[in-house]
C-alpha cells in the first residue's frame, strides 16, 4: 500500500541521510499516516480513510462531508 494521504495527497520526501563522516545515504520521510473510521452524515455510513494528521486537521476544520465531496469530485476511491 503507498504512503500517501487521501485527503492531502501528502507523499513520502526523498533525500540523503548524512552522517558524522558525511557519507550519503539514501532515505525517504514517510508522511505520519493514520487509518481512521470516519462517520459521514450526508450517506449515513462510516467511511475509513489513510489520512495523515495535517488530513484530520483539515476535516476538523471543513467538515467530513465537504472533504468526502471533494474527494469523491477528484476520483478518490474508499
């Protein structure tokens, strides 16, 4: 399963790590995912969604619905 956000779209960075003899390695920054039950008013129904924190902060702040409906409108399956 990728690491993405359904709400965001907020992928994995990618980047060096470097270490105290500055050799470079590869390593990437995984968003802070979250598996969450969602319940949606407008069709009755619990949805579950792969949302990164910044994601639950946005529905808190919109509403899951109009999220929902965004998503829905940008082809977003769940």
């Amino acid at each position: 399963m990728s690491a993405v956000c359904q709400v965001t779209g907020k992928k994995p960075g990618y980047g060096k790590q470097v270490s105290h003899s500055h050799q470079r390695t590869s390593r990437r920054w995984e968003p802070n995912l979250q598996r969450r039950r969602y319940w949606v008013p407008g069709e009755g129904r619990h949805v579950r969604l792969r949302v990164s924190v910044n994601g639950m902060k946005t529905i808190d702040k919109r509403g899951i619905d109009a999220v929902v409906r965004e998503m829905r409108a940008r082809g977003v399956k769940f």
